[in-house]
C-alpha cells in the first residue's frame, strides 16, 4: 500500500495563532483524508512539524511506506542532513521545539518514511491545499488547542 501525506504548517504572528493542515492519499485505493487543527499561540516551525507528526501518527499499520510532501526545509533539512540524530546525542542542548522532535522520532521509528521538499506557493495542489487547511486552522478561534509546551517555555525559546 502507498501512501502519501502533504503537510503544511501556518502562524499568523510567529509567534501567534497557528496550525496545521494535512492531507494523506491512500493511492491505490483511492482515498483521501484531511486533517487540521489550531493553536492559540504557536510558531510556524512547531506547526510544520506537526502536521508531520499528526500524519504519521495516523497511520494505522507498523512499518506502512510513506512519502512526505512539504514546504518546510526546517523539517526535511532536520531528518534527510540528519541534524536531529545529532540532536538527540546532544540531549536538544540549545535546540528549540524539543517536545515535538522527541514525539516526532517515536513515530517516525515506527514507519518507512521519506521526505519531498516541495517550494510552497507554487501551484502544487494538494501543497496549496495542505496550506488552506493550515491557515484556515491558525483563523478557526473557536477549535484553538493550547500548545503547552511552547506556552510554558515561550520565555526560554
């Protein structure tokens, strides 16, 4: 089975409001799920990441084949140059976003995952999509989640 995810990540102010938005395809059979949600006080990088580790997450079977598409070089920079392993040896010493790297390598361990930058803004649809759902999130007041930890730690960021 093969799936794919596009994920993007928005924060009107950074910080500010934000969210994320996601979009995965089950190609063979066909079908398509989208997944967003907002946050009363967030950053764009945290809310890229993110959508990546909502989509992940969402994945039903251990070891399931999954291509990423995002705009966040943050992300894909991370994982394919291999910073965030060296991250980890480090403790996160100095690095921000720490909670969601560590929740983000649980699940990734768990799947066979690769990465497709892709620029944003430029005419991919379901990249353009994944966008509308994540700004539609970081606007949607009523359904705000709290992201505890970057509110707790917002000072030492």
């Amino acid at each position: 089975m093969s799936l794919i995810a596009y994920t993007d990540g928005s924060s009107l102010g950074n910080p500010g409001p934000g969210g994320y938005g996601l979009i995965l395809i089950e190609t063979e059979l066909k079908i398509k799920r989208e997944i967003s949600q907002g946050y009363r006080l967030t950053t764009n990088n945290r809310m890229e990441l993110m959508a990546v580790i909502v989509a992940l997450e969402t994945l039903k079977k251990p070891k399931s084949f999954i291509t990423i598409y995002t705009d966040s070089k943050y992300v894909v920079d991370s994982v394919e140059k291999k910073w965030v392993f060296g991250w980890v040896k480090k403790n996160f010493k100095d690095k921000k976003n720490e909670d969601l790297w560590r929740r983000f390598l649980k699940v990734y361990a768990l799947h066979n995952v690769q990465f497709t930058w892709v620029k944003g803004h430029a005419g991919n649809i379901w990249n353009e999509r994944a966008d509308e759902l994540a700004v539609q999130a970081s606007n949607n007041q009523k359904d705000f989640l709290i992201d505890h930890y970057f509110e707790a730690n917002q000072t030492k960021e």
